[in-house]
C-alpha cells in the first residue's frame, strides 16, 4: 500500500476531485464501489456466455432495468421475447 500511495498515486488523473470536469464529473457512487468490488471478488471472464452465463443473464437483466427506465418499447426488452438484452447501441 506504501508503493501504492507513494508511487502511483502521484500520476493518477484524479478524476472523482470536486473540480475536475476536463471528461466526466464525479461518475463513482457507493453502489457502484461496492458492485466493482463484488466483479472483482468473483474474478468472473464475462466476454460470452460460455465463459460467464451468470454475468451474461446479469446483464441481460440489468439492460431490461435500462430500457425500461428510459421507456423503450418491450421489443428492445430481452424478457419480451424481442432481439433486445445484453446490448447497447
């Protein structure tokens, strides 16, 4: 942690800082912390099914949450039976 704090830090594009707005403004939340720390844990591949279906129906689900909050119609839905789910375009 010393090498860490002492050596990398130092060059890290702080980001998260309350008046850094160059890219994104602050685009971390706790929630996000806790589920990046949950990925990390499981240590899971999830380029294709075949390597992770549990994060593949993952997202699946969470793109049904998506296009429901920003009311697409059901054929954008993977749940609907539609071509929809697990993708972004």
């Amino acid at each position: 942690m010393t090498d860490f704090q002492k050596l990398l830090m130092p060059g890290v594009v702080h980001w998260q800082a309350p008046k850094f707005f160059a890219y994104f403004s602050a685009n971390s939340s706790y929630p996000g912390m806790l589920a990046e720390m949950l990925m990390s844990a499981t240590n899971m591949i999830g380029f294709s099914w075949t390597s992770s279906p549990v994060g593949t129906e993952l997202e699946m689900v969470m793109m049904d949450w998506l296009a429901e909050l920003v009311g697409l119609p059901a054929c954008f839905k993977f749940t609907s039976g539609g071509p929809g789910g697990g993708t972004i375009q």
